[in-house]
C-alpha cells in the first residue's frame, strides 16, 4: 500500500528556504513548486474576494475568528493548488509548460555569451511600453531558427516572438494609426497615447469609423464635424447629450482621403480653436490633463467623456509599440 505525499502545511516556514535551495541548484522540481505557490496565491485571492463578497459581518466573530479563517483559507488554497495528485487546478502546469519553452527558446545560445542588458534605474507609473529591454541577440536566433521569418528585431524579448495582432483588435487598431498620432503629437505637444486612445474612443477601436454609401472609410477617427469645412462630408446619424438627455440626431462630419491625413485636420482643428489653448497647455506631457482639459473646453456633450478617455489611456498604454507590421492596412 502506498502512502500520499504529506500535504505540506501553510505554517512550515522552512519550505520556503528549501525551496530557495532548490532554486540555487536548478532543481527542476523546484519550478514546478514555485508555479503551485503562485497558483496557492491566486486561490487565497479568490477566498479572500469571496469572503469580502458577504452580506455583512459575522455577529459571533471578532479579531480571533478573522485570523483563524485566514490561516484555514491559506491551508486551502495550498491544498486545492497541490492537490489532485500535484496538479491543482492546473494553473501551476501551464506556467511550468510556459517556463519550460521558455527555457527552451533561450537555450539555443550559452547564457555566457549573451549580453547582459540592464534593467530601468526606477519602475513606476512613468514607464512606458517602449521603456523595455532590447534583445537583438534574441532576434537574430529567431532568424536562425526560421531564416524566412520577418518579425521585428524589437518584438522578440528573451527568446519569446510576441504573436501578431489579430485583424479588428484593439492592437491592430493601435498599430495601424501610431505614427499618425505620434506626427500630430509632435504637432500639438502632448502625449501620442491621448491621442490614440481618443481615436479609440470616437470609433470603438476603429470598429465604427463612418463610412458612405459605398462603403468607403471617412477616416474620421476623432468625430470632427463639418462646420467652417469645405472638404468632402458625410451625413450620419450621431448622439448628443443635451439637456441631461441623450438624443439622438443627424450631422454631418468632415472626411478624408487618408489616416494621415485626418490626424494632421485634428492637430490643425484644436490649435485653430481658442477654446482649447488651455487643455494643450496643461496636457503637455501629461494626458490626464489633456482629456481633462477637453473635456472643460467642450470637445464632447458626454459628461463622462473625460473618464472614459482616461481608462482608454491607460489601456492605450500597455499595448507595446514595437510589435506593428510593416504592412498594416489603415481603416
């Protein structure tokens, strides 16, 4: 008769010096203990958000009963990640497999003669998504391992090729209108990541850019109308805020022959326009006060533009700039 491993206990503050020594030694059984005590974190997160989740508070508890039911969630979370004959809920598998390839993509070239590539001097809401290390190196084995391959020096970090943005994503929509932005941020002095996320906003990721009869795009991302243009219109049917109410009616909105050149008319439309000589003077380098600003000069009947557009900069923000195509088709 055989005997179950002992569960191991969330008190044992000696595992986790084992398991330090186990990682010295590149022990692989250490990986996949490392990736449970990750998976026992996830789990205690999700007790924990239960727990938090009740209608109120235990009329027979107090301090002792809380930190009981902590110690008794952790010893569950533990036991549920390394339970099932060691595997859990299977999130611990699926980092060591990640690890495992990993490893695997990176051991092509002998960690002594890949380059050492320091990281930031200090982490913090400042860094960007181009603010990330360099690995050329990484690129060119890629290059080896397929020599047909054409991914970007700068999209593969650490041996891992980053995937391809799916066609209508919101990646491909970043992608695709990047250097557009970057010009007209240039041009206006504020951040490219506003910008983008404006246009994200004003056309659903570029899922609802106003087009014509025919079909064809009015490449108006920023839902410019036509007053005071002599340019080619197009008449759709929009929603305002007024009055407190949404309503719903129809205008007519500037178009253009080019991404390009409907981001320049949006650079040339807001420093034309007095009105918003405030918002670009404070958003300088900061995009919080860029939405802010256009928000308070009246560039949207939403009241809650100004908050939908900084939840879009932040998401704006994570999607990372070196992975665009070289043959990204414009909306």
């Amino acid at each position: 008769m055989s005997l179950a491993a002992p569960m191991p206990a969330v008190t044992d503050f000696g595992a986790l010096s084992t398991l330090k020594l186990q990682a010295r030694a590149q022990d692989p059984e250490s990986m996949l203990k490392a990736a449970q005590q990750f998976e026992a974190l996830f789990v205690q997160q999700v007790l924990k958000s239960s727990r938090d989740a009740s209608l109120g508070e235990d009329l027979l508890g107090g301090g002792q009963s809380d930190f009981y039911r902590d110690l008794f969630d952790q010893q569950m979370a533990l036991h549920l990640s390394t339970g099932q004959g060691g595997r859990g809920i299977g999130l611990a598998q699926v980092l060591v497999r990640q690890m495992m390839r990993t490893q695997d993509a990176t051991a092509v070239e002998s960690p002594a003669s890949a380059p050492m590539h320091p990281l930031p001097a200090r982490l913090g809401t400042s860094l960007r998504p181009t603010d990330r290390l360099a690995a050329p190196d990484a690129a060119a084995l890629a290059s080896k391992r397929d020599p047909s391959a054409s991914t970007p020096a700068a999209a593969v970090v650490r041996g891992i090729v980053a995937p391809p943005a799916a066609a209508g994503s919101p990646q491909a929509f970043i992608e695709q209108i990047r250097p557009h932005a970057e010009a007209a941020a240039a041009k206006l002095g504020v951040p490219a990541e506003a910008i983008m996320a404006q246009a994200a906003l004003e056309t659903g990721w570029g899922q609802h850019v106003p087009r014509d009869a025919d079909g064809r795009s009015s490449h108006n991302y920023f839902g410019i109308k036509a007053h005071g243009w002599d340019g080619a219109v197009l008449t759709r049917t929009t929603h305002e805020h007024l009055g407190g109410r949404l309503q719903k009616m129809s205008a007519q909105f500037r178009a253009y022959e080019s991404p390009a050149a409907a981001f320049a008319d949006y650079a040339d439309f807001l420093k034309a326009n007095p009105r918003y000589a405030q918002a670009l003077r404070e958003g300088r380098e900061d995009a919080g006060a860029y939405a802010r600003g256009l928000q308070k000069a009246g560039y949207a009947t939403d009241p809650a533009y100004a908050h939908k557009l900084l939840k879009l900069i932040d998401r704006v923000s994570t999607i990372p700039a070196e992975s665009a195509p070289a043959d990204a088709k414009a909306v």
